[in-house]
C-alpha cells in the first residue's frame, strides 16, 4: 500500500483524509485551510466590513474556540475589533468548566472577555429554574427557557458594549440539521430565516452571522486539537432536542456512504431559499415591530418572551 501524504505539501504525517474532495493534509495545511475556507466565507457572504466591531458568543465550546481564533486573524490585521462573552446559565458540573476554558482561550489571545451569569443578570440559575419545572405535570424544556435568556443577553451585551455584529460557532452539522429539521416539520416561517447572517425580525437588533457554517464539526474539533487549545467535548445534561438529535443521526449515518450530503443540504437549500422567501413574503405580512412595555427590549406582542417567562418563573419559584 503507498503510503499517503499531503496533497498539498507531501508531508508524509497526514492527520486528515477528507473523503467528501478526496484531500489528504498535514496540520499545518489543515489549519490553513481551514482559516482559508472561514475568511473565503466572511469575504463572498460580506459578513464583515472594516471597521466592525465583533462580539463572539464564546461557550469555551469547540466551535466557538474556533469562530475566536479564526477572527483573531482578522484583529491583528486591524480589519475589526473583538469582544467575546460567556453566559453562564448555571448548570451545575457542565458550565463551570466551559467558562474556564473560554477565559483561558480568551486571555490566551488578549480579547476582552465578558461572563454574564443568569444569577447576577435574573436571580435564579438554569438548574433551579428545572428543579421547579419538573414538579409540573408538563415541564418546559430547558432550552426554551435558556434560548430566550441567552439571546436576551448576547443583544444586551451587544448594545452595551456598541458591537456590530453577533458571531456565533453554528457548524455545518448543526445547519444542515436545521435546514432539514424544517422541512421535515413544514416549518418555513422559521427556515427562510437559516443563514449566513440571521435576519432579526427587528432591526433594532444587531445582526449574527455564522462564519463556521460550512465547516464540519469533526474538522472544528480536529483545528482546536490541532491547535493547542482545550476544549471540553461534554454535552449539557439537558440537550435532548430528541428531533434534532434523530435528523442529526440519520445525516451522521448516511454521510459514511454519500460524503457530500451535508454540502448538498447546505448548496441545494441557499439555491431555493430566494424563491421560497419571495413566495413566503408575498402571502404573509410581518409582524408589527413594537416595544416591550416591562423592559424596553423589541417585541412583537406588549411584554417580550423574557418578560412574560421571568413572570412564569417567578410565580412558581415564588422568589
Ligand atoms: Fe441551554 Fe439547551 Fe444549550 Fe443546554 S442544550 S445550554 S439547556 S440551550
Ligand atoms: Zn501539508
Ligand atoms: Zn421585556
């Protein structure tokens, strides 16, 4: 058997065989391409401009370990400035260590590093929200409670400190999961808005955009590793979106024979996204975009989502 080397150098150490273009690459030329393939993205989406000022939603996650180092590049060209922040929502043996590796990662690159915990921001933790949640005969699911909360935050943050854009790690896994998860439900109202940047359904939010999409996250797990950083791999104990975790398992499955599917689902999905939006748009009318009357934050309805959960929570904490 010859023996493989990489297809771009002919370093004989190859650490990665990419099935889906048939590459075979060293670390160093998997890195490159990487950072190459993430860059190539935030030029031709016109994710950023000079100028920006970019805060990046950092977990201490692989993906947004990544997104921080990969946008570094673009610091120390002077092309943008860099914020990062943590939310820690409170969960007990998971968060703590995800909020140390992503202080860590963010001293490691000197970026301004922001932790907001829901204690300090709402008085109560994630884990104590859930204790009281699973008293009731139809407990809420942890992540509709923690999606709110933390998007709340990441806009105010964002506010705060006067950024421009919002970037977060979304993978090529995880859009490819959603892209497909709509259709499958029906959902269009909530697939138009899967994107490169997400359209806010209020401008007065500041935009996110997703530079990692069209990455693998195996490859993001891979440039970490590969570059010397931690990463904690654990999954929070209250993810089980179990729809989300079946359509993941079905495309895990069927990339081992047809490696290119997610590409396709991606390619295939932004190629008909145009028309459906159009067709959408012409038979719904938007939401009027009104102010909540609790905290001042755009909503469509008089009280925001917070609101109306931090009234829930409350009663039934009774705090
Ligand atoms: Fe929050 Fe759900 Fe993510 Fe856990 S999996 S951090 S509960 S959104
Ligand atoms: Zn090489
Ligand atoms: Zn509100």
């Amino acid at each position: 058997m010859t023996q493989q080397v990489c297809t771009q150098c002919g370093n004989k150490h190859v650490i990665i065989h990419r099935k889906y273009n048939g590459q075979h690459l060293c670390s160093n030329c998997f890195k490159k391409s990487i950072e190459k393939q993430v860059l190539k993205t935030i030029k031709k989406e016109k994710l950023i401009t000079k100028g920006d000022k970019v805060l990046v939603g950092l977990s201490g996650g692989k993906d947004s370990v990544c997104l921080l180092t990969i946008l570094n590049i673009l610091k120390e060209k002077n092309i943008i400035t860099l914020e990062a922040v943590t939310i820690d929502e409170g969960i007990i043996g998971y968060r703590d260590q995800g909020v140390r590796i992503a202080t860590e990662t963010a001293n490691k690159l000197g970026i301004k590093h922001h932790i907001v915990s829901f204690k300090d921001k709402y008085n109560f933790t994630l884990d104590r929200i859930m204790e009281e949640e699973y008293k009731q005969d139809k407990p809420q699911h942890a992540c509709t409670y923690c999606g709110v909360f933390r998007r709340q935050i990441f806009n105010h943050v964002a506010l705060e400190i006067g950024a421009t854009k919002i970037a977060t790690g979304h993978n090529l896994d995880d859009e490819s999961q959603s892209i497909l998860m709509n259709y499958v439900e029906g959902n269009i109202n909530n697939m138009i808005r899967i994107g490169y940047k997400t359209e806010a359904k209020d401008e007065r939010f500041t935009p996110k955009i997703k530079p990692l999409r069209k990455i693998p996250e195996k490859e993001i797990g891979l440039y970490v590793l590969e570059s010397g950083f931690e990463v904690h791999f654990d999954g929070c104990p209250y993810a089980g979106d179990s729809f989300r975790m079946e359509i993941g398992d079905f495309i895990r499955e069927k990339t081992v024979n047809h490696p290119t599917m997610m590409y396709s689902i991606l390619n295939g999905f932004e190629k008909i996204k145009p028309a459906i939006k159009k067709d959408y748009m012409q038979h719904h009318t938007g939401q009027a975009n009104g102010t909540c009357k609790r905290c001042g934050d755009p909503a469509t309805q008089d009280i925001c989502k917070a609101c109306q959960f931090l009234d829930n929570i409350h009663e039934k904490i009774g705090e």
